[in-house]
C-alpha cells in the first residue's frame, strides 16, 4: 500500500516538474533574446533592475496565457520596438547585416573558385 | 587581366566593409526611445491607490480630455525633484493627472503625498511593474500626455519647466 501510495505520487508530481522545468527553459531563452533597455549590454535574463525584473514577470504572465514565444516577441516589439530584440527581423535598417556574410561567403567563394579550381 | 581581378575586388570588398564598419562606428550606441509615436493606450485592471478598490483602466482614461499620467515611488529621487511642477500643472487645471505608484510601500507613498501635495487626480498602483510595462515604460519617473485615449508624447525621466511648457504648448 505504501508502495502504491508513493508510486501514485510520483506519477503524479513527475510530469508537473517536467513541465514547469520547460516552461522554465522557454521563460530563460526569451528573457536572454530581450535587451535591458535601461541596462545598456544587458539583457533580461542577466539584469535585476527593475524594470527587467518587471519584464520577467510580465513574460512568465504571458506565458500562462499561452503566448507563444514568437508572440511574445511581437508584444514587446509593440510595445518597446524592435530594439528590445537581440535576434533582429530582416527589415530596411538590417538587411546589410544578413546579407553581408553570405555577399561575403559567395564572392569569397568564387574567387577561390578562379584562383584554385579553375586553374587546374 | 585576371590577376588583376582578384587583389581589385578584394579592396572593394574591404573598402565596402571598412565603410559600413566605419559608418557603423558613428551611429549612437546609446538607445534613445521613440518618444512620439501615437500609441493606444492599453487596457488594464488594477487597484485605486487610496481605497484599494478595483478599477478599469476604461474608467479612468475618458474620450476627448488631457491627460498626464505620471509614474511615480517614493523611493525615487528625481520624482521628488519634479513633484512642484506637477502640484503647478495642477493648479493652472489644463490637465487631469493621474499618478501610477510604481513598485511602492503604500505607507511611503502616503508619507510622500502628505509631505510634498498631491496633484493627481487619480492614483493606481502598480506593485509588480507589469502595468507600467503594458504602457511601454521604462522606469520611474514617466509622464505620458494622452489625448483621446491615445499616448501623443512621452517624457522619460523627471519632468523639467522645458518639458512643462511643452505641454502647455501641445494642449493648447
């Protein structure tokens, strides 16, 4: 019986530590992609200001809503524009900085392409 | 010809990425929010300062009035600095503003109010934080101006006689 009592009991508590360990894992992974606007080369997860505290409570919030994480992304992009994201969209101001290496990486490329291969 | 292609288009290529390196070098690390987008206010519960009642953010906030909502502690300095030109800003009656209480001991923050007036209109508070991040604020002191439901201009940091008269230029 006592066996029995316990097994029921870890059953019962091992998937609700798994869950709230991912839960965890996702609420660390996007606090580390949000810059601490107040703390410049911060970011969320690292700082304890205030404000980043605030931010920590506000994502663990909308994750129990059920926000996704690319969801909750876009919030704070609403609300504290695209700067607050370490992991920039491709728009106008950025497009430089994702296509630049692969610019970079095909050129690289074709010229060692010329100069090696080509000759032989 | 062909040996001169390749040393040619690698100074284009470094000369390409020393500019935009170099161009980068001159932009200002230091972020400066956008402080006139034209933003909805959000919508919110939260609790009355003095009575500890719930309240809407509907029912504060009404169509067609001047608003200042003020985020304010009584732990932060630089709100007492500008606490005189809000207990002015009252006075002249242009404007209703309503005082967020930012992550405070109530019994403080009544001790603050006594001490220094109380020019707000209507206080809520904010004891976690998250509403101020709802508004897309970035700490204590804050003001917004809002018109219509809508955010016309924020202030970060305390307000000064500038940033006074420039509400009083943006309400007329």
């Amino acid at each position: 019986m006592k066996f029995l009592k316990l097994f029921l009991i870890v059953i019962i508590l091992f998937p609700l530590s798994s869950i709230n360990a991912e839960e965890n894992d996702t609420r660390n992974k996007i606090t580390k992609n949000l810059r601490c606007l107040i703390c410049q080369g911060q970011s969320v997860y690292d700082s304890d200001s205030e404000f980043a505290n605030s931010l920590k409570i506000v994502v663990d919030k909308k994750l129990q809503e059920g926000f996704s994480e690319d969801q909750i992304y876009e919030y704070f992009k609403t609300k504290y524009g695209e700067w607050i994201l370490y992991d920039p969209g491709l728009n106008k101001n950025t497009y430089i900085l994702w296509l630049l290496p692969i610019l970079i990486f095909l050129i690289g490329g074709a010229i060692i392409y010329k100069s090696f291969i080509a000759k032989k | 010809m062909k040996n001169k292609i390749l040393p040619f288009s690698v100074i284009i290529i470094f000369g390409i990425i020393f500019f935009i390196f170099y161009k980068g070098l001159e932009d200002s690390k230091i972020y400066t929010p956008d402080v006139n987008a034209k933003k909805e206010i959000p919508v919110f519960n939260t609790k009355e300062f003095f009575s500890g009642e719930n309240v809407k953010s509907s029912s504060i906030f009404e169509l067609d009035k001047v608003y200042l909502l003020n985020i304010w502690s009584s732990w932060c300095v630089p709100c007492r600095q500008e606490h005189p030109l809000l207990m002015n800003l009252n006075l002249e009656n242009k404007l209703n503003i309503i005082g967020m209480n930012y992550k405070d001991n109530l019994k403080n923050a009544e001790n603050f109010l006594k001490e220094l007036g109380n020019p707000y209109k209507e206080i809520f508070i904010d004891l976690d934080g998250t509403i101020a991040i709802e508004w897309g604020a970035y700490g204590v002191p804050e003001s917004f101006l809002i018109y219509n439901k809508e955010i016309i201009k924020k202030y970060i940091g305390p307000l000064n006689q500038e940033k006074v008269d420039e509400i009083n230029l943006l309400i007329k």
